[in-house]
C-alpha cells in the first residue's frame, strides 16, 4: 500500500458519522467530506490535513508539523504532520477536527 494502512483505519473511525469520500491523492488515502478533502494519511505514517489558512502559522510552531511544499511553494491551509504527533488518539481527533472544520468552509 503507498499509504499508512493502520492509520487510514483509525481516520475512518474518528471520521464515523460524517459522510466522507476516499480517494487516492497526494501519495496517499485523503478523506472528503463535501468533496473537498479533510485530512488524508500519507505513505509515511504521518497525516496531511487541510486548516484554515489563517492557522497555519501558528499551527506550524507546533513541533513535527510543517507546511505542505507543492512545486517549491509552502501552501498556507495544507500542513503535514509528522506520525508522533498523531500517534494517540487525542491528538488525532484534534487534526480530524480541524481538518473537517476545513473542508466544510472550503
């Protein structure tokens, strides 16, 4: 699989409840909701979620997370989080949270 399974699983169960979509992108399983993406678990154990944009510098000074680059450009609003920091499920539900809050304002 190009994506973390076990926590593709832990994502379905913390989105339980919301409609979602899966689909491949990013390299890994993204979850939509309302077709726009919320979160997604990447091939490396970590998460990519979607935040408001005005969040993200703030968002960042947390340590193990950092902007997603895309063609050479940090995209404000798209942050990678490292696996440690998603690791328990508090800290999870807090990215998924913040990722749905997202996708539901896009």
């Amino acid at each position: 699989m190009a994506y973390d399974v076990e926590l593709a699983d832990r994502l379905r169960d913390h989105l339980e409840g919301t409609p979602t979509t899966e689909k491949r992108m990013f390299g890994g399983l993204a979850f939509l909701v309302g077709g726009s993406m919320a979160v997604a678990a990447s091939r490396t154990g970590g998460l990519l979620a979607r935040v408001d944009p005005q969040d993200s510098e703030a968002l960042v000074q947390v340590e193990g997370v950092e902007r997603m680059v895309m063609r050479g450009r940090p995209m404000d609003g798209w942050l990678l989080v490292e696996a440690d920091r998603v690791a328990e499920d508090a800290g999870l539900a807090a990215w998924v949270q913040r990722g749905v809050a997202a996708a539901r304002a896009a």
